[in-house]
C-alpha cells in the first residue's frame, strides 16, 4: 500500500533540507547493510507514532534563477510537488519574517484543497511571539520551530500524522499490481503494451514521455491483475523539467503499491548506477522483484550469451541475488508469455507463510551444523523463530544477546532458509529480538 506523501516547499534558505534531515533522522531507512543499496536522497520514508509517510524534499528540487524567485519554472514546480503530495509543510523563516516570496506561495497553496501546515523556522525563544506576523498568511495556526536545534519538532510531527490521510487500497486482496520501473527508454512502455496486447501507453523513443504511473487492470487465465507503467527515473544531473522530478515521486508511490515489480534494464547497455537506485528501492520496500532485460534481440549473442549476463548482474546487483532474470524483446514479443507465469510464482513465494514448527527444526539443524558465534566467552544462544508477516517473508529470532548476533551469522541462517524454502523473487527479513540477558 502507497505511503502519504509529504512536501516541504518554501522559497530558498529557510532551512526546508534541515527539517527534512530532522524528521526523517538524517538518513535512509536501508533495510540490509549491503552495497548497492541506495536511493536519491531527496526522497526518504519517515515515521511517527507507527505512522509511516514519504517525505520528500523540495530543496533537492529547486530549479531556475533564484534572482527571479517566482519564474514560471520555479512556480509550476511548487505546483507539482502540492498536487502530488497529501499534505503540504509550508516553511518560513522566522528570523527574517514575512516576505513577498512568503506571500505568492501562500496564495498558491490556499488555492488548493490539500492541507497545509504552515512551520515557521529559526525560532529559538517561543516567548517573544516572533511568528505572529505569519497570520496574514491565512494558513492558519503559525507552527514555530528549530529545525537545527530540534525544538518543537515533535509536537508538529504530532500535527502531521493527525493531518495524514488514511490512504485505502482500491484493489481487491486477489489482484496482483505489477510496477513496471526503469531508467527512461529501456522499454516500460512497449512492454506494458506488448504485456497487454493493445497499445495502452504511448510508446516513444524520447526519454520520459510517460509522465504518470497509469494503472491497467485486466485478466489473464481466470487472474487479476493491474500493471502499472510508471514514469522513467532519471539521474537527478540529467533531469531539466521540475515535471520529470516529481514523476519520480509517483513512480515511488507505484512501487509502494505493488506486489511484483518488474525492474526493467536495457540488455545493450547492461546495468547502470541508476538501475541500482531504482532495484534498491523495490528492495528496500520489501517487494517481489524480477529483472527483466529488455531489447534482447539487440544483443550479438552466442550459446554462453546469457550465461555471462547472468554472472555480471549477479555482481552489479548483489543485494538482489533473490531476482530471477528473464531476457525478453517487447518488440519482437520473445518470452513474454512467460512474464505472467513468474509474475505469479514470485507472487506466490513473496506470500508463502511457513509453519513455525517446520521453522524451528530447520534453525536447530543450522544451529547444530555451524554453531553460533562467540564473543568474549559469550555464546550466542537462538531459542526459536516465528513468522511474522509476508509480503515479504519475515522472520523473529528469539535470541539471549542480539549484540552476539552478527551479519554474517544472519546471512547464513537466510541463505539456509532460502535454500530450503525458495523465496524466489523475493526478500527476506529478520528481526531479532532480545528474550532475555544472561548474567555472566
């Protein structure tokens, strides 16, 4: 299910990248401690009292001369970011007070029907009601905060999740969603169309054309499915449109909301630094994965061809080993058919629950073959395991010490269940939890 989406928008340099560092931490919730796994950092999730939201901030984004603060760039970019974003952080600064800058915003944002927090910054003595000015604003109640110092920040975090809006899925529980992600031009739209049948998507050989991620449900063999073709994610020092970033952010939100997402790479130009932006954050949102290299029949190939594309996506992907690859033409229709048949296998292993029983006589035969590392004389001790959840598959470990608990050990134990369970297509996640700590 997608995540709301919330924007931080305000003229330049009243600490809109501060706040965003603030509320999401100052960092990116990577799942696994793996190389590759990175995403534009403009975009992180965030979350407040169990409320999980995407923030993404605007500063990343400003584009156009800033000695004309309200170019027809700048402006149809504060646009986007409000239609696309479910609730508005609107900044000020409240150490220089209101400005005309200030003013045309607001008028932009009372036009809309989104809610908008209005967070004046730079406020370090709440007594002096230095912020009063922002009431001409008409925004409503002025937020004063510290973004730097951290001060009442948690109370507008409280502010944001009870403005949040309770996002529902539109989909019954039976239809599987298939995001169709990729760098622009590798063919996401061709393989829609050709998945499909009919020409659905416009197809064209200018990076970007598809805009919107466009959803198209339809049935195949007595199944539902919807695919979603979302806009192509590009380098941040290529992208020259404001619109083209904020398709980024829909092509997130697509993600979020995916069961399956098909990672789609251009088969003559292998996979780049941006193909492991877009992988990492289908993985790091748990979602089943197939990489699918596209505009096979552009590829010089002999009997060992795709024996050694295999072996190099494995190393450039390599916290996807999980992935199955499939070498397809959208415009030829080479192996297509069979994209559905691993749409639903690798739907089916992203939910396969198994019993908790059959779990703990494989993690006492792991445990029995290679023992659990020591430190310092403490031995590690895993009492039992239990599934959690699916979508993805994940697992608690019931453990004495989960400092003892190192990486390495927890890739054995994964690679073990992977080896006996499959999970193909799909991530696995372990939570350790600590049962108990014993006294030396």
């Amino acid at each position: 299910m997608a995540k709301p989406i919330v924007a931080i928008v305000g003229r330049p340099n009243v600490g809109k990248s501060t706040l965003f560092n603030r509320i999401s931490g100052g960092r990116v919730a990577i799942v696994e401690d793996q190389p590759g796994v990175t995403r534009d950092r403009i975009y992180r999730d965030a979350q407040w009292l169990d409320r999980p939201f995407t923030l993404i901030d605007t500063g990343g984004l400003e584009l156009g001369d800033y000695e004309n603060p309200f170019s027809d760039v700048v402006r149809k970019q504060a646009q986007l970011a409000i239609e696309e974003a479910d609730l508005v952080l609107f900044v000020v600064d409240g150490k220089n007070g209101l400005t005309a800058e200030d003013e045309k915003i607001a008028d932009i944002l009372r036009r809309t029907q989104k809610p908008v927090l209005l967070v004046v910054n730079k406020i370090e003595d709440f007594s002096k009601n230095q912020y009063m000015e922002f009431y001409a604003l008409g925004l409503g109640d002025p937020i004063p905060v510290s973004a730097s110092h951290g001060m009442n920040t948690g109370d507008l975090l409280d502010m944001v999740v009870a403005a949040l809006p309770e996002i529902e899925e539109d989909y019954a529980p039976d239809v599987i969603k298939i995001a169709i992600i990729g760098r622009p031009n590798v063919g996401k739209s061709s393989l829609t169309n050709a998945m499909l049948g009919q020409e659905r998507v416009i197809v064209s050989d200018i990076p970007g054309t598809t805009r919107d991620a466009i959803d198209t449900p339809f049935e195949r063999d007595g199944k539902h499915y919807v695919v979603i073709d979302t806009a192509g994610m590009r380098r941040r020092g290529k992208v020259e449109e404001a619109i083209e970033r904020y398709s980024v952010m829909r092509s997130l939100r697509a993600v979020d909301r995916s069961d399956v997402v098909l990672m789609v790479i251009d088969a003559v130009e292998g996979v780049t630094e941006q193909d492991k932006k877009i992988a990492g954050y289908a993985h790091e949102g748990g979602k089943g994965c197939i990489l699918v290299l596209n505009k096979w029949d552009l590829v010089q190939k002999d009997d060992k061809t795709m024996q050694r594309y295999d072996k190099v996506i494995r190393s450039e992907l390599g916290f996807m080993q999980y992935a199955p690859t499939m070498y397809v033409s959208a415009k030829t229709g080479q192996r297509l058919p069979k994209i559905l048949e691993i749409v639903d296998f690798v739907s089916e292993q992203t939910n396969r629950r198994i019993s908790t029983s059959i779990l703990n006589e494989l993690l006492a035969d792991i445990v029995r073959v290679t023992p659990p590392p020591t430190d310092k004389g403490r031995k590690l001790k895993i009492y039992y395991a239990t599934q959690a959840s699916v979508k993805p598959p994940t697992f608690v470990l019931f453990v004495n010490d989960e400092e003892l608990f190192h990486f390495s050990y927890r890739r054995h134990i994964q690679n073990r269940f992977r080896e006996t369970f499959g999970f193909e297509g799909s991530p696995i996640r372990f939570i350790i939890r600590q049962r108990e700590k014993e006294k030396d």
